[in-house]
C-alpha cells in the first residue's frame, strides 16, 4: 500500500499556507494554475489581486 505524505509549511514558528489559482492566459484564453507559499497574513491579499 502507498503511504500518504504530509508536508508541514511551518517553520521557525511562522505558518505558511500555499495557494493555487486558476489564471486565464491572454493569448490563447486556456486557464493554467498558479501556485505560491505564502505566510498567513498575506493570504487574502495575493487572492485579492488579479
């Protein structure tokens, strides 16, 4: 059986978390995913911006 792994993003007692978006691409309107670890604090604002 395959074993699930966990990754902890905590660090030197600040908690990160990661965030994926969906992004549409100008050029040919296909939608791809961005990913970005960031601390807690700044969450609301990366998913804030477009």
């Amino acid at each position: 059986m395959a074993k699930k792994v966990v990754a902890s993003l905590q660090t030197a007692g600040k908690s990160y978390s990661k965030v994926i978006r969906m992004v549409k691409s100008d050029k040919t309107g296909a939608y791809s995913f961005k990913e970005e670890i960031v601390p807690n604090d700044k969450v609301k604002d990366i998913l804030a911006k477009k």
